[in-house]
C-alpha cells in the first residue's frame, strides 16, 4: 500500500513539476494523471496494489472536496444576488449537454445501421 | 497553581476567567485538530442524517457537511482560510485522486478503442454543447470574468473542476457548487428527458449521463443497468481528461486572439 501511495505522489510530483517548468496552463495534477494514463495503457510495471489504493482514496473522494467546498461561505453575496440565474443556467446547459450527446450518438449509429443494410442489401 | 495563569500573570486580561479558554481556542483554530475534526465529524453527521432520510438526493453528505461546517464557523467566527490552514490535508488529497482517476480510465480505454467515433463524436459534442451553453449565457447575463471561470468546468469530474477553476483563476467553491448542481440535474432530469427522445440504447443513456453530469450522473446511470454505468464512467472520464487540456487551452487563446483583431 505505501509503494502504491508513494507511486501516484512520484506521479502527482513529476506532473505539477512538468507543469510549472514548462509553464503550462494544464493543472499539474491533471499532467500526472495523463501521465499514470499513458503508463498503463502501455503496461509499464506498477506496484501490485495500486487499484486497491487507488479504490481506497475514491471510497474518501467526497470527503476531499469539502475543504473546497466549504469556501461557499465566503461567497454568501454573490449566491445571495446571482444564485437564482446561475442555477437556471447550470441545469439547461447540463440537460442540453445531455441531449447534444444522446442526438450524435444516435445520429451516427443510424448512420452505421444505414450504412450495413446498404451493405447486405448489395451483396444479395 | 498551574501554568497558564501565571503564564497570564501579566496580563490584564487575566484576571478574567476565560482567558485560559481564549488562548486555547486561538492555538486550536489554524490546527488540523480543529480545521481536520471538524470536517470528517460533519461529514460523518451528513451520513447519520441522509440514512435517517433514506438517502434522499438532497440529503447527500457532500451538500450537508459543508452547510454544517459553514454554520459552526459562522458562529464561532472563524474565517475560512483559518479553517482551511487545518483542513488543507485533506485538500491536497484531491490531487492524489485525480492522479489516480487514471486507474478507471485506462480501464475502459478498451471499451472506447471498440467503437472510437460514435464514443468519441457524442462525449466531444457533449461536453462543447454543455460548456459553450453555460458560457455564452452566463455571458449574455452579464457575469463577470470570475464567475466564467468557476462555471467553465462544470461538467468535469469535481478532483479536476477544483484544479481547473484554480488554474484559470476562477473561485473554487463556486465551482463546487455548480459542479454539484451539474451532477444533481442529470442524475434528475437527464434519464426523463432521454425517455422523452426515445433513447433507450444503454450505451447512449450512459455517455450521455457521464459527459454531461460526471461522477453523479454515473451513479445515476448504474442504477439503469452495469451497462450503462460503465459507458457512463468512460464518458466522465474523457470528459474530464479532454477538459482538463482544451479549457486552459482555451482561455489562454482566446485574450491573444482578441487582441488581433
């Protein structure tokens, strides 16, 4: 478990290093996971319980984010005069998210579905 | 007698009771002792009390704990980066986690590599269609440079909105909460709204959750069938991963190329 721990640190380490001096607008951490990212996908060796440790910090995740979270209160104006409007927008941009990826996937697969009846209808 | 009065035998003040307490309450405030507690203690109280609400959606720990902790700082008039000199721990947890969002999305990068352009078209159409939308309204509205910033990540899973909105200089916590918001919508409204375009194709119902609504779409999405959560897991994490690079990106050009024009 700590070589694990030690393992994603030398990541998170070498990315927000990558970041700051090669000066790049992407978070650090970010870098270190695209990092982790390539590292796997190219099957470098890894310690052993590095998806057991890995588990272990997603089951504290939201535990992580309240710090941040808590920092709300220093906006107590701001939501008071804008949180009306925002949380309108923030619901229709998601819902129309939502349905921006539903439309092209589906789109695209009739296209496929299309395109293979062309195919057997051809060869017949 | 003991140490802390005549510690205070100076001072004036001590000749009132409560100045033993004061001096203890003014070490205790930066420490982990009081910033660390307090966090895990509320959080752990958010679960008591959305157990006791059977998991109702707006009981979550996440959206109670930081109202608890809020209330007691409030009351106990302690600001929030004195608070957050002891909770910083935890905060730089965050980070680790997000290095290790790479373990998941190596994961499904077989499932992704399977069918590439109708996966990769639908996350790309809609984490632009989710971005540019609150972007160009929240603009029509009037919002200011910060709040752009906080909002632009609001699709993208919370470990690397937080790094976002602090990269491109946007309020974190604001950013929390329309990253909650986000999640809370889709995971809502997202599978009512597919139902209503006749969408039933697991595989569609979760990239659609996970690019648009995250890690709690996704939890939405599961409940739909194995399927669909796994799909919505690959779309949250491309989504964030692409995010992560084309925001900054972004918002680095965008300034240079006004400024050609």
């Amino acid at each position: 478990m700590v070589e694990s721990l030690f393992f994603l640190l030398l990541l998170q380490l070498l990315g927000e290093t990558l970041a700051r001096l090669l000066a790049l607008p992407v978070p650090g951490t970010v870098l270190g996971m695209l990092l982790l990212w390539f590292w796997l996908i190219a099957r470098l060796p890894r310690p052993k319980k590095l998806e057991a440790m890995a588990q272990g910090i997603f089951n504290y995740l939201p535990v992580f984010f309240i710090p941040a979270a808590v920092g709300v209160i220093e906006q107590r104006q701001r939501i008071a005069s804008d949180g009306w409007w925002l949380f309108l927008l923030i619901v229709l941009s998601t819902l129309a998210g939502i349905a921006a990826a539903a439309w092209t996937m589906k789109w695209l697969g009739r296209k496929d579905a299309r395109k293979t009846q062309a195919g057997t209808e051809s060869a017949r | 007698m003991n140490e802390l009065s005549t510690a205070f035998s100076g001072d004036f003040s001590a000749a009132l009771p409560s100045s033993a307490w004061l001096n203890f309450w003014h070490w205790l405030q930066p420490t982990p002792l009081f910033g660390f507690t307090l966090t895990l203690g509320a959080f752990a109280l958010g679960q008591v009390v959305a157990r006791l609400c059977r998991g109702h959606p707006l009981s979550n720990p996440m959206l109670l704990a930081p109202v608890f902790i809020g209330a007691v700082l409030l009351a106990a008039d302690v600001s929030y980066p004195v608070y957050f000199e002891g909770a910083k721990f935890l905060h730089f947890l965050l980070g680790t986690a997000t290095v290790a969002l790479a373990i998941p999305l190596a994961r499904h990068t077989p499932a992704l590599r399977k069918d590439l352009v109708r996966i990769g078209a639908g996350i790309f159409v809609g984490m632009t269609v989710s971005t540019a939308s609150v972007l160009a309204l929240a603009w029509l509205f009037g919002g200011d440079a910060t709040t752009l910033h906080s909002l632009a990540p609001k699709s993208v899973t919370t470990p690397i909105a937080i790094a976002l909105s602090e990269r491109l200089g946007g309020l974190p916590s604001l950013t929390v909460a329309t990253v909650m918001v986000t999640g809370m919508s889709g995971a809502i409204l997202g599978v009512p709204l597919l139902r209503r375009m006749r969408i039933e194709d697991p595989r569609i119902v979760g990239i659609a959750l996970g690019t648009a609504s995250h890690g709690i779409g996704t939890a939405r999405a599961l409940q739909v069938n194995a399927e669909a959560g796994a799909y919505a897991a690959l779309g949250m994490a491309m989504t964030g991963a692409l995010l992560a690079v084309i925001l900054p990106i972004c918002f680095w050009l965008y300034p240079r190329l006004a400024a050609l024009f």
